[in-house]
C-alpha cells in the first residue's frame, strides 16, 4: 500500500502513540515458555487411569464387535439343526424309536385309566 492511496488513515497512524514494551520483556517471555509442560508432561497427562482405562475398554469392546461380525466361523450356529433328535438316528434304529412312542404313548393311557379306578 502506498502513502498516496489512503492518506487519511496515514495520518491517523501517524497519530497513534506507538507501544512501550517492559524492560523485561524478554525475560517474561522465557518465563512463559519453561513453564509450559514439556512434551512428556502432556503425553503422561493423556495417559493417566482416568482416561485410559475407559478408552481401553471401548476399544476392547469395538475389537470384539468386529471380530464377531467380521468372521461368521464364530457364530453359533442355529439351534435347530441341533434340536432335531430325528435327523440324529440311523436308519436302522427308526423300528425302534417307532415302538418306544408306542410305548410311551400306552404308558400314559394306563396311567389315566389306573387314576381313574381310585
């Protein structure tokens, strides 16, 4: 900018008092900067049990998310197929499962007819 373009506003800067600066202005300025922690300070305040046992237990728990939905091998596997004692017998046995709900089926109707007589 040049003084020709904006003469008002050099002659109001011409006006201003210009700033004293203290006889010990250098030294509050090293004042200020050794008493700023070091970067050993901080990073042992970011580590301390207040913030670092919640932020590794999150990180735990979004570990073990991922690794239950990423990888399907760890999922149960449904209930069904394991519930199902048919499909667990061999064609042989099929005779005898068939008369063992005989079996039962006449054990219960002679319970009731035993209550019955009473």
């Amino acid at each position: 900018m040049k003084r020709d373009d904006d003469q008002q506003l050099w002659d109001l800067l011409g006006r201003a008092t210009e700033p004293k600066l203290s006889p010990f202005f250098a030294r509050d300025i090293v004042r200020q900067i050794r008493q700023e922690p070091r970067w050993f300070a901080r990073a042992r305040s970011w580590l301390s049990l207040r913030k670092l046992v919640p932020a590794s237990g999150l990180a735990l728990a979004m570990i073990t998310a991922m690794i239950f939905t990423l990888h399907p091998s760890l999922r149960q596997k449904p209930a069904a197929t394991e519930s199902d004692p048919l499909a667990k017998i061999d064609v042989q046995d099929y005779e005898v499962v068939a008369d063992l709900d005989e079996l039962l089926a006449s054990d219960e109707n002679s319970l009731w007819d035993e209550d019955s007589t009473l």
